[in-house]
C-alpha cells in the first residue's frame, strides 16, 4: 500500500486466499486436470509502499514498475532470479488501477510475472474473472486480438467477453476458456505447468491450423539491466 494511503481492513486476507483458490482450480479444470499455478505458503503479504500513490500511479506500467522495484528489493531478487507471480493489491488508491499483468521479462518461461489490482475490486462481482484473466497475462498469455479474434465474442479468458463475468464467488454459466492458442503457451510454460502436455485430439478442433504463438515483451525496469534472454526458456 502507498505511504499515504490506510491501512487493509483484515478480511482482505482471507477474501484474496479465496480468490487465489478458485482460480487455480479453475486452471486445473482448464488444463484437463493435469496441472494447475501453485501458491505461496503462508497469508498474503503487507508491505508499506516507499511512494505516495501519485508516484505510483506515475510509474512505468501502471504501477507495476515501481512495485516490482520494492518487491525485488523485499525478497532479495533481480528481474533473471525472479520466479515469483506477483499480484499486487494497491490499498487506499479507490479504483485505480483497474487491473493488468504480464511477464517481467516478456515471453514464455523466463522468469517472474507481475499483477496489480486495487483492493476496491475485491467488492466488484467480477473481480474472479478479472483475476483469471490478468494471471493469463502474468503466464505470457496476449489478447486474443492478437490472433485474429474478436475481443468481445471470443470464448477465451483472455478475450473481454461479458458473458465470463463472475458475479462474487458465483460463476459465469458460460466462464472464459482456454482456447488453442492460450493451450499452446501454456504447454511451453513449464516452470509454471510442468505437468500439462498438448493432446491434439482432445485440445484443437477439427481442420486447427496452428499460427505462430505471440510473445509479451519485457517490461522495462528502472535499476534492472534491459532482459536479452530468448522469448521461451525450454
């Protein structure tokens, strides 16, 4: 939380570990129950930010920059030794920043991602689609726009489609998927999903024809060496 803003009520603990819980298992579902995120031991982490929330919201990436530059100072890593998901709840900045999450070095595998959120959302419906969603990002997932697909039709998570809105902890009749594109990602994602493979046959509709996979870039840290590793570790 910034430096001026008040401090989290003590239910938010327990609503974020919540959350955090249905979204794996519903990762596990969508990857045929063979592999799912793993969570950090332990409740979710306060930390005082070193910033007033203009500095935050300032900072490169929505605040994602200025966040990771306190949470790799906090556990002792750089952008390369990083293997942590971030999700970061800004406490006491009202709705800002409305969501958003990627790769810390861009691509599939490489490291560390980055999720921020303000804790406002917490009591929006839809805040566990929204979740699902921004992890996708956190794994190296892109819009689905980006293949071709309309952002607010398409099945994907990773599509703006209403009909996936959560409502509390009530699903969507209709919850966002994991699409081909997203499926093949997330098989090369190994440090994340060490257990999920493709099956063809089971993950790709009739006549698939598979298109270059699209990478996120990396972020651009302040204090960090720009990332020149490849786009997908192996």
């Amino acid at each position: 939380m910034p430096r001026d803003a008040a401090p989290p009520p003590p239910e938010y603990s327990d609503l974020v570990t919540k959350h955090l819980v249905w979204a794996q298992n519903r990762y596990r579902d969508l990857l045929s129950g063979q592999d799912t995120f793993q969570i950090a031991a332990g409740t979710p982490l306060v930390l005082s930010g070193q910033k007033d929330i203009a500095q935050y919201q300032a900072s490169n990436d929505g605040g994602a920059e200025a966040s990771l530059q306190e949470l790799f100072l906090h556990d002792r890593v750089d952008r390369n030794s990083c293997r942590f998901i971030y999700i970061v709840l800004f406490v006491g900045t009202g709705p800002w920043p409305g969501g958003g999450g990627r790769p810390i070095n861009g691509g599939l595998n490489t490291g560390g991602g980055i999720i921020i959120l303000s804790a406002d959302l917490l009591a929006k419906p839809n805040f566990q689609s929204t979740l699902r969603h921004e992890l996708g990002h956190a794994f190296g997932l892109p819009h689905v726009d980006v293949y071709g697909y309309d952002m607010s039709t398409n099945p994907s998570l990773m599509s703006y489609n209403p009909v996936h809105h959560t409502r509390g902890f009530e699903d969507s009749p209709t919850p966002g998927v994991l699409i081909p594109e997203d499926l093949r990602a997330l098989s090369r994602a190994k440090r994340i999903f060490p257990n999920f493979t493709i099956n063809p046959a089971r993950d790709y509709p009739p006549g698939y024809t598979q298109a270059p996979l699209v990478m996120l870039g990396p972020m651009q840290i302040g204090g960090q060496a720009e990332y020149g590793g490849p786009q997908i570790v192996e």
